[in-house]
C-alpha cells in the first residue's frame, strides 16, 4: 500500500469515526495498519481502532487491538490506551494484563496475582437493563468493577452483583459535601444470588426505618426504603445532583435483597426490638 493511498484511507476513517460509524471506521484503521503499524501516527490509530470496537462491544478485538495501542503509549501518563485495555483484559478475565494496564496508566493496585480485589471507595452506577435506567449505589473493586450495595428496584438487578462501568463518568451525586461520579454500565460482571423481595414496613420514627436498614446492612444484606428512592429525568441524571439520604416514618413498601427466611427472621428480630411503632407484612419474591 502506498503512503498517498493509506492518507486517503486515513481520512475516510476520518470522516467515519465523526459520522459515529464504528465499525467502517475501526476497519479503515486495521487496513492502514497492517501495513505501516508504527509510523509517527499509528498509536492514535491503534487507539482509536480498539475504541472502535468498545463502543461496538466487541471485546474480543477492543482486546486485541488495545494491546497494540497501550504498547505505543507512555507508561505512568495517565494515557487513555490503558484503561480501555484494562476494560477489556478484565472482561476476558486475564488478570495478568489487566493489571499492567493499570499500572501502566499510572494506578496503584494492591499486591498479588490474580483477580483484583481491592478498596477503591464508593461511585455509583447507572443500570442498564433493557433501557430501563436506575442509578445505584457501588463499592469499587477496581477501576472498572464494582459490587452494588444498595437494592436496585427496578429492571430485575440484584443487590451485592457486581458491574463492570466505563472509565469516563456520565453524572455525579454531591452528598454532605463529597462529590461521587456516576459511571454507565456496560456489563453485568457476575450475578448475585441473593433475591429481591418487597414488604410493607410500618415505622413509628424514622429511626425505626434506619435501624431496619443497618440490621439488614450488618448481616450483609441489603434494605431499600421507598422513601429513599428519587426518580430523576434521563437528562437530570446525567448531571450534578445534589441529595442526602433521608428515610420518612409511616407504613411504606421497603424492598429487601435476603433469603427469605432470613428476611423473616430479622423482620421479627427489628418489630421486636421496640415495644410500638414497629411491624410488617405482605413479604413477597419479586426478582
């Protein structure tokens, strides 16, 4: 291929990739790089090709190519080539290179081999399931993995499985103070087991209702008041919203994410702990 024509295919891909025409652009790029895969140029093509295909969710190539692309770009710079390559080596599971992407965008990781599984704060998650949205709560496992630990209450999620979200944040919550990023899902990492129920709760205060809620929490478990939970428009949510959790007394569903008779045991263990103001009833499976 001569230099003239791989500039032509070049600026094709060009027009593709601001065109949002993924694929066509991503296979310009491999035609030009199979052929001059190290010029002054290549790493923005390597990059841009893998990206390609991770908007395409095609992790197999974004892999693949962005093994090229991060070993084009400088270590320890925060370079962009990493992260989508440690995206797709954890999805694919290959510890070992996941690793060194993030090493090699300049992240600290905790020692060891294998699967990370480390404390990198708490961020939230938008849910995407089958279009319906719900932005949830995460503790991060690592750049790129979470485990949600509130109870979703909508789209059939589950507390406690763990997502895998982009690296860009789309949104963040400022709660007392502190700002957390809302980062959009792109893959269920690994399913929980634990279900989802629903059940009427009456609560004299709200205390009652967080006393509900860390019983729950301390046995690893997840409770959701109705009352905590706000809708907010697609192009709200995407923005800075400012909130603080808040629960209300009264009687109100509360969705529970626990084996049932574990659910019933500590329904009965929470009612009995106050002389008034505490009951339930109407525990049902809903997911």
């Amino acid at each position: 291929m001569r230099k003239s024509e791989a500039r032509q295919l070049i600026e094709q891909a060009y027009a593709a990739w601001d065109a949002e025409e993924w694929q066509r652009a991503a296979d310009l790029y491999e035609q030009v790089l199979a052929h001059y895969p190290d010029e002054t140029s290549s790493a923005e093509w390597w990059y841009d090709a893998a990206l390609g295909h991770k908007f395409l969710r095609n992790w197999e190539k974004a892999y693949e190519l962005g093994v090229q692309a991060a070993a084009r770009a400088p270590r320890g710079e925060g370079d962009p080539a990493y992260w989508n390559l440690g995206i797709a080596a954890t999805i694919r599971r290959d510890w070992a290179t996941a690793r060194d992407a993030w090493a090699g965008f300049g992240i600290e990781l905790p020692a060891g081999e294998g699967e990370i599984e480390g404390g990198f704060g708490h961020a939230c998650v938008r849910l995407d399931t089958g279009g319906e949205r719900e932005v949830v709560w995460i503790e991060r496992l690592c750049p790129t993995r979470g485990r949600v630990v509130n109870v979703p209450v909508s789209g059939g999620r589950r507390y406690g499985e763990i997502v895998l979200h982009d690296g860009e944040p789309n949104g963040e919550r400022v709660i007392d103070g502190s700002t957390y990023p809302v980062f959009d899902e792109l893959l269920l990492f690994e399913p929980s087991d634990l279900p989802t129920l629903q059940v009427t709760v009456t609560a004299g205060d709200p205390a009652d209702l967080e006393a509900l809620v860390d019983l729950f929490t301390d046995h690893a478990f997840g409770a959701e008041p109705a009352s905590s939970v706000v809708f907010h428009c697609s192009c709200c949510s995407e923005g800075t919203i400012h909130k603080e959790r808040s629960v209300h007394a009264g009687a109100q569903r509360v969705c529970l994410a626990a084996p049932e008779s574990e659910a019933r045991r500590l329904l009965d263990q929470w009612a009995g702990e106050a002389a008034i103001g505490r009951g339930w009833s109407g525990l049902e499976i809903v997911g």
